[in-house]
C-alpha cells in the first residue's frame, strides 16, 4: 500500500511552522529563543518555494534556488545575529531584550 502524500499536508507542516515562529517571535524575551523563532519562519518560507516549485512547475527548479539561497541567507543572518547576541552579553551579562535598553547612551 503505498500512501501518498499531497500539497496539503506539506503547506500544513509550512504553516504550523509560521505559527510557531511567529508566537515565539512575539512572547520571549531571550535573544537566542528569537533567533530560533525567525530561523522557524525562514523555514517554514523555504518549505513553501519547494512545495510550490514541485507541484507548479515540476521541471523548474527555480523554486529550489530560492530555498537554498533562503538557506544562505539564514546561515549568515545567524551568525551576525550571533555575534551580536555575544557583543551584548559581554556587556549586559545576560541575553534578555528588556536589557537591551540598558545600552542606549
């Protein structure tokens, strides 16, 4: 028996994802939990090009360029985002975004 799986179930994944990413975006406060909450949306956007490149155009890869540079795009956002997160321990002492107002003047 062979099951098969259709665009919807994958835009569901897709979805959730976004959710997920977007509810953890807005309610923590520590800079690595948001890191973590934009890398779930970008995925989540990734997931969305392949889907849609391979039940639109299934000769085209187009939609799989776009995933692989969202991939690059993620790897350096992370590790700017990263080194910031660093930067403002070594000053701070912690990674909260209520302390972040701390730097300012």
């Amino acid at each position: 028996m062979e099951l098969e799986v259709h665009v919807i179930h994958y835009l569901i994944v897709s979805t959730i994802m976004m959710f997920c990413g977007i509810y953890g975006f807005f309610t923590r406060k520590n800079l690595l939990a948001l890191l973590i909450s934009v890398e779930l949306m970008l995925n989540a956007a990734n997931i969305n090009f392949s889907v849609c490149n391979r039940y639109l155009f299934p000769d085209a890869l187009e939609g799989h360029f776009f995933s692989l540079f969202g991939i690059a795009i993620a790897a350096a956002e992370t590790a700017v985002a990263i080194a910031i997160i660093i930067n403002v321990y070594r000053n701070v002492k912690q990674v909260l975004t209520d302390d972040i107002t701390d730097l300012k003047g």
